[in-house]
C-alpha cells in the first residue's frame, strides 16, 4: 500500500465511532453528486459532505456530453436532467462574431434537441447512442443531481459540512467532518472514501499527489488568466444583427469573448480574458461585456470568478488504499470541448458500481484496483485532446481590419471565416465522449480482436472487449441500453445463439446480479460479430464469444476481481 506523507495506514486496536457506512464521498459539484446518485441507485449507504450550503450558484460547464446522458438514463435520471437548461425547441448553434452589434463572422448549425431526437444524422436517433448531447448549465442540473440523490434511502447527503481531517487504516478509513456554521464534529468510519472536491480539496493535498501534465503557459485568451461572468441581459436579443445562436464567440479589435447562453432568453456566462498582473477589483465586468456587444446593453452582474485556462493535468496516481480520487481531483481541464466534468461522471460510473460491487459482497476489493488502471489513461487522453483545442484557440490571431466596412475589412472577414473552419472539431467529439476503452484492464477479457483507431472526432462502433457497448435500436424503437440489467448482462444475439451454458448458475453461486437478454435481430449479430457477448454494470463490453466458455464461474471471479494475484 502506498503511504502519503500526511496520513500513514495503520493498524491496531484504535477506538472508533461506532457508526460505520461503506462509503463517504467529499465534495457535492456534479461529479461527487453524481456519484452519490449512482450509488443511491444502486442501494450503497454513504455519507456526502460539501463545504458549499448549496448546489453551484455561478455557472460553469454548460454540455452533458452523450455518453454522460446515457449514465443518467440508466439511473433513470435523463428525463428530468432534459427539462432543464436550453429548451427543448432552441437551436444550439454555435457562432463566430465580431460585437453582437456587428458582423457574422461563421456559424455551426446545430439543431435543437427537439430536432436531434425526430431526425436522423449524427445527432440524431442513430445506432451511436440513444441520448444526444444536453446543453445544459451545471447549476441548473445539479440541483436534479440533489433531489435524485436525496430520494435514495441509503443517501445522506450533509452541504455546508467539511472534511476536517482523516486517517487511513488497513480495514477502514475514520474522518473528521465539521458543520461550518455550528463547529459541530461528528466521526465517520467508512470502508472506503472519494475525494470528489477539486483542485483544492483536502483529500488529493493530503494524499501527497501531483498534477502532471500542461499548466497554463501564457498570456492569451484560454492560455492565461480568465475572468467568468455571469451577467443577465436579456435585452441583448432587441439589437443582435443575426439570428440566435446558443454559443458566441466575440472576436473583434478590443479582443475575444466566450458567451454562452444559459436559458436563451437573457442569462449568459461570459468567459474573457484578463491580464495577469490586473487586480479583479479594478475590472469592470459590465463595461467588458457592453464593448464587446457593441452597446450600452442594459445588463446585469450576478456574479465573476476568476480561474485559469490552459490546463491539461493529471494526478499521478487515482488512488491509496480505501481512499479514491474522481473528476477535478485527478484531472483538470481547459473547457475547450467540454471534456472536464463529463470525464469526471464517467470516473464516477466506473468507480460506483465497483464500490457497490465490492460493499455487497459480490465482487473481491482487488476489483477496486481497475479503477486507477482503467481511468486513468482516459483522463490522460482527454486532457490532452482539450489541452491541444485550446492551444488551437489561443494562437488564433485577429485581423487589425476585421471590423472595419471596406473592401479590406471584407477581405479579412472572408479569409477569417475559413480559418475558423477548424474549429468545428471542438463541437465533434463523439470519439472522446464515446470512445474510451480499457484495453489491458486485468477486468477484461479480450479475444485477440483490434479495436477501431482511437480517434476523438470520431467513433466507430465495436464490440471488441473493452469499450463501450455499441448501441442498437431493437425494432427501430426500443434501446438495446434499456435491456441491461444493474449488474451483468449476457447477451444472446442473432435467430440461433448459442447456449449459455452455466452462466446463470455460476452468477447466482456468487450472488453476482446477472440477467441474460435475447435480442434475434440479425443486424445487431452484424454489429456484435459474436453471439454471445457479457456486457459490465457500466456497459462496457467484458467478453464475447461463439460459445459459452467451459468454465462460467472462472471468468466471473476475474471480473469481479477473485482471480486477481
């Protein structure tokens, strides 16, 4: 076991509360919320403890990225995530402009959600995925996170409690958590902890881990320091010159801004970029945002942050012991490509169903050591597909007559518009939101098959064991997803499978939850190219096969981590 510096694991006969719950989760943004969701979901008691008093106020992270909404299906949770953020009927175009009083520099046409469910193409009901992405601010989704969080009768969800301390034995982790307002303390002893609170949170400190990786290395916009505003202005829509879009991009001679609409009829985040020796009182966040627009807008500041772009790092290690590492905790993001918290929920998927695994009894707790082996090449891969996007960003330079109403002004603006064509792949990820695989996991069996290249733009199905399940409609209709069971799934394909042999037996020797799903299609065979496939409680694929293997019982001990040396 590694030890950290700050907490050694110990052992003896120390005395404990006698409260004791299998998880405690610290920190309540989207990714620890998430994880409380899931493992309410799946009946794990725990406790989780957030140094906020509520859900986010400021908004951040505005896409639910698709493989993320097919997380929230599954928990039952998509439906009520798609009522709130960009209404259902907006498009959700992305635009290049110079002032919202000036000129349409290029636009991405995207469709609304209404659109992308009723129509086929890539964002529409394809075989990829049965959840298009959300756009769909943090701070109008966590509070759903919450309440769905919350309904679980195993969930004790504590906000404005802290972690204060913590130490790590063999069999157990005991913390200190304090209510703020009270100085109230109370001792948890949990068979495992998840430090889901940030860059800054005491767990990932006083485990002793480093970021790796690109740190923010200049003085530009999404390289540097940034100023987040979130400003109301609904009256900003009286003197666009151009149809709505759902995303703007100011370029112009006083330099770029990041809007993001947040309801579409006002509410805006506005990303900007600040110089690094400026002083946050001496900024004017209104008058920024009125030069930019091009008017004197009426508009409102809610609230500014500050943070910096540019960085694309990962921890050295996911893991120590019972103590687990997920979403900024491990990895930190530029949000070019909205990659950041939706890694972060996936961290939370793979790891819950471990966790609740290993605390029902159905799984060895050498299955928990797949979670550091399988995540974090991904967030590696992600961060730095982001970190490469907003170096893109950061060296686009800006035309000195791109403003200007003359022949030369046209000519920069003409020149300009192909420039940002390149940009497109920021908004076309189905590679990195689709795509991540565990090749070489010590809880996945392959069968000698390639996968398709990796690539972040785009996803190839496969059903090569180790990625994520390929998508099927059965009938048209009806998604292969929702025939998955909480636990393992079989999956028996074509008009004549084979049979399953002692599969069933051995999951219910082991108390492994397990259902076995029929689908006679002979496109999803097509698909799968074997008949027999087991797909994991997260939906990846975890062997396929002709034929049953000879010994069921064998391979499920080395998925749920018995066989492990």
């Amino acid at each position: 076991m590694r030890q950290s510096a700050a907490h050694n694991s110990k052992t003896g006969n120390n005395k404990v509360s006698e409260k004791r719950i299998p998880v405690l989760i610290v920190g309540g943004g989207t990714v620890g919320l998430y994880l409380a969701m899931e493992l309410g979901w799946r009946g794990v008691d725990f406790i989780m403890v957030s140094d906020r008093d509520a859900t986010s106020t400021h908004p951040k992270g505005s896409t639910i990225n698709s493989r993320s909404m097919e997380h929230l299906r599954r928990i039952g949770a998509a439906p009520a995530v798609r009522k709130v953020g960009v209404p259902a009927d907006h498009v959700t175009d992305i635009t290049y402009i110079t002032r919202f009083t000036g000129y349409e520099l290029g636009r991405i046409a995207m469709p609304s959600l209404n659109e992308k469910i009723a129509n086929p193409g890539p964002w529409g009901e394809t075989l990829l995925t049965p959840e298009p992405i959300h756009r769909c601010n943090q701070m109008y989704f966590e509070p759903v996170f919450r309440e769905f969080a919350e309904a679980h009768p195993s969930a004790d969800l504590r906000f404005g409690w802290k972690l204060a301390s913590f130490e790590r034995f063999d069999d157990r982790v005991e913390a200190e958590i304090e209510e703020i307002a009270t100085g109230q303390r109370d001792t948890i002893v949990c068979d495992y902890m998840v430090g889901c609170d940030g860059a800054n949170g005491p767990v990932r400190r006083d485990l002793g881990f480093k970021y790796g990786g690109r740190s923010s290395s200049g003085d530009k916009f999404y390289d540097g320091r940034m100023l987040s505003i979130f400003i109301r202005a609904p009256k900003i829509y009286d003197i666009m010159k151009f149809p709505p879009s759902w995303h703007y991009f100011t370029i112009n001679n006083d330099g770029r801004m990041d809007c993001i609409s947040l309801d579409c009829k006002g509410d805006f985040v506005i990303l900007a970029h600040i110089p690094p020796d400026t002083p946050l009182a001496e900024i004017d966040a209104k008058a920024l945002f009125q030069r930019t627009v091009g008017a004197d807008v009426d508009a409102e500041v809610v609230s500014v942050q500050e943070w910096w772009a540019g960085l694309a790092l990962v921890t050295e290690h996911y893991r120590d012991g019972r103590v687990f590492l997920a979403g900024d905790s491990v990895h930190l993001f530029t949000p070019s490509g909205g990659f950041g918290f939706n890694t972060g929920i996936d961290d939370a998927a793979n790891l819950a169903w471990k966790l609740a695994a290993v605390c029902q009894g159905w799984a060895d707790a050498a299955l928990l050591d797949s979670y550091e082996a399988e995540r974090r090449p991904i967030g590696i891969r992600n961060t730095t597909e982001s970190g490469l996007l907003a170096e893109q960003i950061a060296l686009l330079e800006i035309p000195p007559h791109i403003e200007d109403p003359t022949p030369e002004g046209d000519a920069e603006r003409a020149a300009f518009t192909i420039e940002l064509d390149k940009f497109r792949e920021e908004f076309a990820s189905l590679g990195i939101q689709l795509g991540a695989r565990y090749d070489g996991s010590p809880v996945i069996i392959g069968d000698g098959a390639t996968p398709p290249p990796d690539d972040p733009k785009k996803y190839t199905p496969s059903a090569v064991p180790g990625g994520r399940a390929p998508h099927y409609w059965i009938d048209g209709r009806d998604s292969l997803f929702d025939t998955f069971g909480p636990g393992f799934t079989l999956l028996r394909l074509g008009a004549t499978p084979p049979d399953t042999g002692d599969f069933a037996a051995a999951a219910a020797a082991r108390g492994i939850p397990f259902k076995i799903v029929d689908v006679a299609e002979p496109g999803i065979l097509d698909l799968y190219e074997r008949p027999l496939a087991l797909i994991r409680p997260d939906q990846h694929v975890a062997w396929r096969g002709d034929t049953a293997p000879a010994d069921a019982g064998a391979m499920l001990d080395t998925l749920t981590g018995r066989n492990a040396a």
